[in-house]
C-alpha cells in the first residue's frame, strides 16, 4: 500500500517508525506547523517531522485541512491507498477521510468505546480503570465513532501514571498497527461497530484540574497525582505559594479526626495529608521555583506538622 501518515508529539513517532522498519511505502508525512516553544521561543520541529526528515519523507505542514482546499488537493493527489492518523491534531474533514482509497484509520489509545475524545490515557488513571489498551479504528465524522478493526489492551497497576501508560501505548499502538495493516489491505479484516449506549468521553485536561481538593478521598488524590504526571502535575497551596505534588499514595495508617488539608504527620517516609476519607502520603513534590525533590529532602529546613495545605 502508498501510505500517507498523520502524526505530531512524541506519541506517534513508534507507529511511524514501526511503518518505517516495516518497510511500507510511506508517500508523505503530515505533521502540525512548527510552533515557537521554549525560553527563546524558538520555532521547534515535531517529534514526528524530525523523524521523517532523518528518513527523507515528504513533509506537509498544512495550518488547517478544514479550510485550506489547496493542501485537500495536493493530499488526493498523492495516490494514497490509506492515510494512518496518530495523534494528529487537525480536524479531518469527510473529502479527507475520503481521499485515500481506503479510507482514514487511525490509533487511538483507549479501548474504544471507553474514553472517546482528546485525554484517553489520562482519563483512565484518574478513573481507576484496571485496564486500558490501543485500538485501530476507521476514521469517520464522528469524535472516535468509527467501526475498530483491532484492538490490543494491558492491565493497569496501582502505581500507573499518565506518562508511563503514554509510553506503554504508543508501543502498543505501534504494534497493533502493523498487526492491523494486511488484513485492510486485502479486505479480510472488517471494522466492528462501537456500542454507542457504552461511549465515555476523555475531555481534554485544563491546568485548572489539577489544583487538589482534599475533601475527596485518598484514592481519588492519589489517582489524580499519578494521571496528571507529567503535565500539568497536581498541586496544591503552601502559604500562598502552588506546590506541586509528583508522587503520593493512600497511607497505610488510619485516618484521623483533622480537617482536610491538614498535615497531620511529616517524617522521612513523607506528609501524611488528611482528606476527605483516609490519609494521602505525599513521597515527592516541587516548591515554587525548585526542581522535584523527595518529602524527606523538603522537610529538612521545614516542620509541616500541623501545616494546613490548600
């Protein structure tokens, strides 16, 4: 098959580079503008441009597919037999679903019907999902309706953050790709519709979600920590000041009669927070202007017991 992909952040480099070792006729490469990032606010290549300049693809970088009838045109006139959509990021109109002679599909990380939209993996941590997974759908109108050709999953441990099940599914994704692509090619593989009556929606995350409210409980403190890791990392307040929370689990000893927010013991093995129900014991977090450090290394020059957080 010609493939055309479509791919931006560092998550859809291994469903590109799988498609490269497999040595598949990749015809070009879509990717997102180069944006100003950084201190100097330099323009900065995606992940996924940079890998295929290394491999001499060619490189589109249309600002919208939407609006932009020229850039439609160039794509149809590629030949393509299917475009692979990773983690794009532009909205794909129906004569660019169409344009390929197979269609759009597209790697989706979530075990669809479950968790639709912009922050799957996230989405599922902070649910508490016991597990989670990559499927291979057919790109159509809708927000991730489309029929699933495959589907791969993993299970999920109590220690998971957003950013290890991020790395755990691109490979995966990669995988399930190529796993995928024969059975499209020469029609034996047939996309399963979705149970709509069974869709959640993975809402894209604000910074604003991860401010902690300790009137919920341990667990869901917890899960919050480890889904908004590495962005935007759930805080909370230190006089007057955010601190941020990088790592904390359920405390092992009881809870006790305080308010939430209140630190209610603080020693080498970290802050014991009382919540909502049970206590959060916080093991890392990162004061104003300071780098992450362990609970134990921030209450050298502090005496938090007593402390109100929030």
């Amino acid at each position: 098959m010609r493939i055309v992909f479509a791919g931006t952040p560092e998550f859809a480099v291994p469903s590109l580079a799988a498609l490269l070792a497999a040595g598949h006729d990749l015809v070009a490469v879509y990717t997102q503008p180069d944006r100003p990032a950084g201190r100097g606010r330099r323009l900065q290549q995606s992940p996924v441009k940079q890998l295929a300049l290394a491999h001499g693809l060619a490189v589109y970088q249309p600002e919208s597919l939407k609006r932009d009838r020229a850039a439609v045109t160039q794509l149809r006139d590629l030949g393509a037999d299917l475009m692979v959509v990773v983690a794009y990021g532009l909205l794909l109109p129906q004569r660019v679903l169409t344009a390929p002679r197979l269609g759009c599909v597209n790697v989706h990380a979530s075990l669809l019907p479950r968790w639709r939209g912009a922050a799957p993996i996230q989405r599922a941590v902070l649910a508490g999902d016991v597990q989670s997974g990559v499927c291979i759908m057919a790109m159509e109108a809708g927000l991730d309706t489309g029929g699933v050709y495959h589907r791969l999953s993993i299970a999920l441990d109590r220690q998971e953050t957003g950013g290890g099940l991020h790395d755990k599914l691109a490979t995966l994704g990669a995988r399930a790709l190529l796993e995928a692509l024969p059975g499209i090619a020469d029609g034996s593989r047939v996309a399963q519709p979705q149970d709509p009556t069974l869709a959640t929606y993975a809402h894209k995350l604000t910074k604003e979600e991860a401010d902690i409210d300790w009137t919920q409980s341990a667990t869901a403190i917890a899960r919050l920590v480890r889904a908004f890791d590495p962005w935007p990392v759930a805080q909370t307040r230190f006089e007057g000041e955010p601190l941020r929370i990088w790592a904390a689990q359920v405390a092992a000893e009881p809870s006790v009669a305080a308010a939430p927010g209140t630190v209610v013991a603080a020693d080498r093995a970290g802050l014991r927070v009382a919540t909502g129900a049970g206590l959060l014991a916080i093991t890392r977090l990162q004061p104003p202007g300071k780098r992450p450090m362990d609970a134990a290394d921030f209450l050298n020059a502090r005496v938090m017991t007593g402390v109100y957080l929030g």
